[in-house]
C-alpha cells in the first residue's frame, strides 16, 4: 500500500499548482478595459497614473511578476481614517497588511522580501532629488490581472485607507527576476512533499509486523 503514500505527492503539487501558477493567459482587451475603469473609480487610484496602468496591463506576457515596494512612514502619531484616534503608523499599516495578505494569498501572491533601511545613500548620481525610505519590500504576483483584480476587489478596498494613512510617502513599481538564489515555492513545495511521503513510507515500513 506503499503507492498510496506517493501518489498524494503529484495530487497535492497539481493542487498547489492549480493556486500558484497562472492558467489563465494574458489579460484581454475587454478585460483591461473593464478593470481599469473599475480602478478609476477607487479612492486608491488617486496615486496611479491610470496610462501607466493600462499600459502595464496591456503589455500582459501571462507571467509572475515582483512588486518593489520603497516606504516611508509618518513620523509619530498619525489619525485612525476611521475613528479618527491618534495611533502609530506601524499599527495602521499592520492593520492594513492583515488584509491584503489574506486577500492576495487567496491569489496565489505573497511577500517574498522585506527589510529596514540601515543607513544613507552609500553610492549615488545624478539623483539630487531622491529622497530616502525606512524599508523596502517586495510582493509576488502571479499575473498582472491578479493584481488589479485585487485592487478593486471591495473586500480589500476599504483598507487601502490605512495604508494611505500610515504611508507618508512610498514609490511602487514591478519588477522580473532575472536572478534569484534563494528556494522559491515551486521546489521547495515539491522538496517538501517528497520528504514528507519519504517519511511516511519508512514509518509504515517499521510498522509492518
């Protein structure tokens, strides 16, 4: 019954498969045009240069993409959007994280790098207008329409207003690995499985009589 334990691990991969990777293609036309007049409409656009977003959208290739998030938060105590009480930004913005990453990781999206600013510009040029941030952050996607979907996505609108909130200034744009080291979810996963139904058959095989 050994083939029981191994046949799991292509069932549950093809499960994770069907939530990570894209199936869907490339946005269409219609739906460009749908989604970016829904996202006109949104009290969070007022940041996004809609051309900018179209034309993201329209140059679609179907594939993953990383969202590189620079921040900087306000300095000391900011308004609730909501009720209006004086609270730290780290909080808002926690407030804020909460729900965006329960409604992206039903997308297959999820935080792939974070980290705090440790001092100044070490090398800069031509850059006499650049302003410092305190971190920076970097989101997966698994395609372009699963972003916007998420953007107007009323379930998950309502808490822009905390990030707007906490956020004294940020700049936002996407980004494709060319690189990347580290052991991404496609192997990991399928690593993990494999270990996991490795285990269990050695387990069953000492609980033979």
């Amino acid at each position: 019954m050994v083939w029981l334990i191994w046949i799991l691990v292509p069932i549950v991969y093809g499960l994770f498969s069907l939530w990570y990777f894209n199936w869907r293609g490339p946005v269409t036309q219609v739906e460009i045009d749908k989604y970016v007049s829904m996202f006109a409409g949104l009290e969070g656009s007022k940041h996004t240069e809609l051309a900018v977003m179209r034309k993201f959208l329209e140059e679609d290739d179907g594939k993953e993409f990383v969202m590189l998030n620079l921040i900087q938060l306000h300095e000391g105590k900011v308004s609730h959007p909501v009720t209006g009480a004086t609270q730290n930004p780290r909080q808002l913005l926690t407030n804020y994280f909460k729900s965006f990453l329960s409604a992206s990781m039903k997308r297959g999206s999820h935080p792939v790098f974070q980290a705090r600013t440790a001092g100044g510009n070490i090398d800069s040029w031509n850059a006499d207008s650049n302003v410092g941030f305190m971190a920076t952050s970097m989101m997966r996607y698994k395609s372009r329409r699963d972003l916007i979907e998420l953007l107007i996505d009323p379930a998950f609108a309502d808490s822009h207003l905390y990030k707007l909130a906490a956020i004294e200034r940020t700049i936002s744009y996407p980004t494709q690995t060319i690189f990347n080291a580290s052991l991404r979810p496609p192997i990991s996963v399928l690593l993990v499985l494999l270990l996991l139904a490795s285990m269990a058959q050695n387990i069953a095989s000492l609980m033979r009589p």
